[in-house]
C-alpha cells in the first residue's frame, strides 16, 4: 500500500533539491557588485514604503478586497457553467439563477449600507484639506514625489 | 451541482424532474426570511428593530409549522441524491433549535435594545445559524454535514463579537473564530480520509463499505478519530473546551444563551446520526476514545466550574460538564442510549437558555453584574427571577422533579444496561461535585443580605428591583423553559412518547 507514494516522495525530495540548489548555484556563481538601489527592495518601479511603519492601512481595503472575492467565485462558478449549460438544462440554469440572485441580494445588502462608497464625499474633503496642502509649482518633483504632501514635510523642505 | 455531488458520493444518481425540496423546505423558509430581513435593514435604514424581531420569529414559526408538517413523511427516506434524510429525527431536533431560536429572539430583543446595539445584521445572522443548525440535524452526508457546520459557525463567530466595541466580545469573536477554524480542519481531514477508505461520502454509504470490509481498517479509524475532534471542539468536549468559556462570556448574553443550547444540540444531532449510523460498524474501535472523552468531559467541566467567580464563566463550564452526560447516552450507542441523548437534548437547551437569560436579565447594561457576590440576595429584589433562576439551577444540577434529573437517569441507566457501569459511576460523581456550584447561586440568592459596596450597589448590577426593569419579553424567554423544565420533569412521558419513533435514526 505505501509503495504507492513512494514516487510522490520522490517528488518532494526532487522539489526541495530543486529550491535549495538553484537558490545555492546563484549564491556561488552569480557577480557580486552590491548598491544600495540594488538592495532595495523591487516594487513595480513604485518608490519602496514600508508600509506599517509610514503610515496606515485605510481598513476600506479589506472591505473592497472581501467584495471582489465574493464576486470572483461567482464569475468561477459562472465559467464551468458556461461550458456544461447544454448538459446542465433547465435545471443547472434555475439552479444558476438562484445563486445570481443570492449574490445580487448580498451587492444590493453592501450598497444600501454604503459598502461601495470609499468615503462620504463632504467628509473626505474635510479630511483632506486639514492634512495635506498642494505642493508649491516652484519645487522640482522627482518621479516618487506626490502632488500633495504633509504640511510638516512642505515646511520643512521650504527651510 | 447536486448531481454531480451526488454521483461523487455513491448516492443515486438525480433525474432532474424527481429533486425533492420539501425535507429542506424548513432551511430554505429560514434562510429566505433572514435575506428578506437583511434587505428590509438595508432598504429602510431608520430603526424599526420591532418589526426586524417579529419577522424572524414568523419565520421561525413558519419553519417549525413545515417541520411538523414533515413529521408524516412518506416519501424516500433520503433526498437530494442521499444528501439529506427526511426522518422524524431530524422533525424532533428542527423542532428544538427551532424553539431556542425564537426564545434567543425574544432575549435579544431586550439585550440589543438595552444595550443601544440594534444593528439590523442580528437577526438575519440569527436565522442562517439556526438554518445550519436545523441543516446539520438532517444531513446524510458528510459533505453536507461540513457545509451547515460551516453556516451555523461562521454566522456565530459574526455574532459572537457582535459588541465589537466591548473588548471582550471581539476577543472573544477572535479566539471563536481561530479554534472553530481549526476544528474545521480537523473535520475536512476526517471527511477526506473516511473518502479514502470507502469511496463516499455518504452515510449510509460509509456504513455499507465499512460492514464488509477485510484487512487494516486504519484509515477509517483516523477518520472516525478525525471526525470526532471536530465534532469535540463544536460540542466543547475536554479537550477541545478550551474556546467555551472565553467565548460564551466575551459574547453578548442573549448570544451566549443561543449558542449554548443551539450549537449543542445541532452538533450532537450530527454527532449521532455520524457516528451510531455511519461508524456503526466500527464501534467497539470509537466507543473507548468516546468513552474517554465523556468521563473527562463530565469531571473536568464540573471541576473547574466550581472555580470560577464569573457567573457566565461558570455557566460555560457548566455547559461543558453537560456534554459530558450527553456524550454517556452516545457512548452506549443503543437505542435506549439515543433515547437518552435525545431527552437530555431537548431538556438542556431549555435549562442553559433560561439560565443564561437569568443572566442577562440581572446583568446590566454593558454587562455588569456578572459576578457570583452580585446574586446575593436576588430573592429579596426581585423575588419570580430568584425563583426561576433556582428552579434552573435544579434542573441542571439533577434533581427532582425537573427534567435535568430525568435526563440524567436516562443517560445513566443508558450507559448501565449497555455495560458501562464505570462511566455511569464517573457521572453520578461528577453530577454530585457539580451540585455544589448551582446550590452555591441558589444560597446566594435566598440565604445572604445584599452586597452593599459604598451605596454603589444599583449602579454596579446595574439592576433595580422593580419587576418592570426585567422587561415582559424577557421574562418570557426565561420563563418558559423554567415551566418546560418542570412539565418535562413531571410527566417525562410526554417527550419518551414522541422519542419512540423520533430516535429511530433513517438514512
């Protein structure tokens, strides 16, 4: 019986050779010429921020992130669907319809309590107009500045 | 989708035009209420928590009307191909998790409005619980089994921590959620590796493949170890009790009063209908390790409630030492033994609920009042509440004439006649040390002046003695399972009357 699983030992074993190998071959062989742009950590070109430390995480994320999961596994039961609707009939298109109309209700539930909304509008400029203060014209923006910094930051870099 | 589950799990193949609905119509009754009541919070804003409740309890009452209407089913014993039975069963248990649903709707009303917490998502959360409970009473499948064990915890976890602002409840609501998870895991590797050693995940399908099988059995044994943790950790079982007494005190009470009772008797249900139908077979192999489990349950539960200066800590122990018992009328595994179980989960519920609605009616709002010392003397304030609370007390320390003392000669003589006589003993002693904590409320309550501290009293209990303060629908949710408490203890034969045909399990 366990001789079944001797080839998926044989993979893992061949799987774990593989990472420590290669990440050991590169180690060795690779040219050492060491920058500080270069050990940088890589973020599609976006200037690096450490993210927990600079500033907060808005929570309105993880509320954006919870309603594309939920409408992602519908489009995932929606394509196999799809494909087997002639072999489903009638019956795979009600049951499909009910579960559209689940989720519908769930998106009808998120928009009227404002789920949608990333910040009441009067709010965030309030919000906005108290933290941040345009940038003069007259400073030379380097490709990471922002249009809009902190007053403290503007102030500091005007002395 | 149903189909294909179906094919994949050996049941019968579905023809399309024959699926059955109506032993689900209770669950789809349940769950088309709470999304009517999510959508009527969302569409209409300004408060109207009266017309949230009395929503969800008609559609509790409907659910109930169309589960006794089941109760004359003459249709095939399982539907939706070998998904879920339809016997007098699962009528029994919908019947019960039903009844603590509207009394938990009754106390919520009252705990939500007090507290200045009505948010519209109470009651729909509510409901899909108690539709995963119900789900789970009639599951004939494993996967199904998962699937409502899943419902009725994650809309708890939700209403665990529901006081979000109140620390405790989100504390409570976070360690909830991490160990339920785990046991869910637990779970999904029993159903996966009871997949591996017969080919189904079905009920009956498990039993069949399991009577003729031949040669090493270990997988299957892993399975029904597997299945019974997690079964263990949703029933609070030592060990796996350790979530229970953060959660249910951190929980709002009216919460901590339905879970105790509705989680239990959905998962004993399950527990039952798995393990005394599916691992039948293999029962002299899982009657030790269950065997364990009750004794420990029953001892360490009792043990460490005597400990506790928290009245819903105390409670939540408590509740774990009656898994226990209950887990003795599982371990005999005969029909008396299910008769028993059975019993004990139809008189629990009424018992826990009621007492932590005691609770909670004495407690004030923001949950103060929680301490033992704050029960002194209760009988002279408000003298029906004191008598209420005791007559719980009783019932749930065993003895005569209410129904826990009924319950607990059931399950004992159970366990004797299948031969556990040790387990019954265990029991008997550990019921004897349990007695000690409820006699200890009840002489707090009748026997000792109240605790006075600098003229703070009302402010600290938050509880003044007018009989108005305790609020008609609260009263209601504690008084009818004190009254239930005492018919069933009375005339018991009414509920061993219904059990005749109700505990034989079909699938």
């Amino acid at each position: 019986m366990t001789t079944g699983y001797v080839p998926i030992l044989i993979l893992a074993a061949m799987a774990g050779a593989f990472a420590v190998l290669s990440l050991a071959a590169s180690a060795l062989l690779r040219p050492k010429h060491p920058l500080p742009a270069k050990s940088a950590p890589y973020e599609c070109g976006i200037e690096p921020i450490r993210l927990p430390q600079s500033e907060r995480f808005p929570v309105k994320f993880y509320v954006v992130a919870m309603l594309f999961i939920i409408f992602d596994i519908e489009t995932i039961f929606l394509f196999p669907w799809a494909v087997a609707f002639r072999s489903l009939g009638l019956f795979g298109l009600v049951e499909m319809i009910v579960f559209i109309g689940l989720v519908f209700v769930a998106y009808v539930y998120v928009w009227q309590k404002g789920g949608l909304e990333w910040e009441k509008p009067e709010q965030a400029r309030r919000e906005l107009s108290a933290r941040f203060v345009p940038l003069p014209p007259s400073v030379e923006r380097s490709p990471g500045d922002r249009i809009t910094r902190e007053p403290a930051a503007v102030e500091s870099g005007a002395g | 989708m149903l189909s294909v589950l179906g094919q994949v799990s050996g049941g019968p193949a579905v023809a399309h035009g024959k699926l059955l609905f109506r032993p689900i119509g209770p669950e789809l009754i349940l769950v088309g209420v709470a999304l009517a009541v999510m959508l009527l919070d969302a569409g209409y804003p300004e408060r109207h928590h009266a017309t949230l409740a009395l929503l969800s309890l008609a559609g509790l009452a409907a659910a109930a009307a169309y589960s006794l209407s089941l109760w004359s089913w003459t249709g095939p014993t399982t539907v939706l191909g070998g998904m879920v039975a339809a016997d007098r069963f699962t009528v029994f248990f919908r019947l019960v998790i039903l009844g603590v649903a509207a009394l938990a709707v009754l106390l919520s009303y009252q705990y939500l409005e007090r507290a200045d917490e009505v948010r519209g998502e109470y009651y729909p959360l509510l409901l899909f619980a108690t539709a995963g409970m119900t789900l789970i009473t009639a599951a004939a499948d494993l996967i199904v089994v998962f699937l409502a064990l899943e419902v009725l915890s994650l809309s708890l976890y939700l209403l665990t921590g529901f006081s979000f602002r109140r620390l405790a409840s989100a504390e409570a609501s976070m360690k909830y959620f991490l160990l339920g998870a785990f046991s869910s895991a637990f779970f999904l590797y029993g159903i996966a590796l009871a997949y591996g050693a017969t080919g189904t995940t079905n009920l009956a399908g498990i039993a069949h493949g399991l009577t003729g099988q031949v040669g090493p059995l270990s997988l299957a044994l892993a399975a029904s170890g597997l299945l019974a943790v997690g079964f263990g950790f949703k029933v609070a079982a030592v060990p796996f009790h350790m979530w229970a007494p953060d959660a249910y005190q951190g929980a709002p009470t009216c919460v901590t009063a339905f879970m105790s009772a509705g989680t239990k008797v959905a998962a004993f249900a399950a527990f039952l209908r798995v393990f005394d139908v599916a691992f039948s077979p293999l029962i002299w192999d899982w009657k030790p390790f269950v065997w364990i489990l009750a004794a420990l349950t029953m001892v360490v539960g009792s043990v460490l409630a005597i400990a506790q200066s928290d009245v819903k800590r105390m409670l939540a122990y408590s509740s774990v030492a009656h898994a226990g018992f209950i887990l003795v009328g599982v371990t005999a595994a005969s029909h008396a033994g299910i008769q028993a179980a059975m019993f004990y989960l139809a008189v629990y519920p009424a018992m826990i609920l009621g007492a932590f609605g005691v609770v909670m009616v004495v407690s004030g709002r923001g949950e103060r009042g929680l301490t033992l010392s704050s029960y002194a003397g209760l009988a002279r304030r408000s003298p029906l509440v004191a008598a209420v609370l005791a007559l719980l007390l009783l019932s749930l320390a065993g003895i005569p004439p209410t129904a826990g003392f009924i319950a607990k000669v059931a399950v004992f003589t159970a366990a004797i006649q299948s031969g556990h006589w040790p387990l019954a003993l265990v029991g008997v002693l550990a019921s004897v040390v349990a007695a000690f904590f409820y006699l200890r409320v009840i002489v707090l309550m009748y026997m000792q002046e109240p605790v006075i501290a600098g003229g703070q009293r009302e402010a600290e209990t938050g509880f003044d003695a007018e009989p108005g303060a305790v609020g008609s629908l609260g009263f209601v949710a504690i008084a009818v399972p004190a009254l239930l408490t005492l018919i069933f203890g009375v005339f018991p034969g009414i509920l061993f009357g219904v059990l005749k045909s109700a505990s034989i399990i079909r699938f």
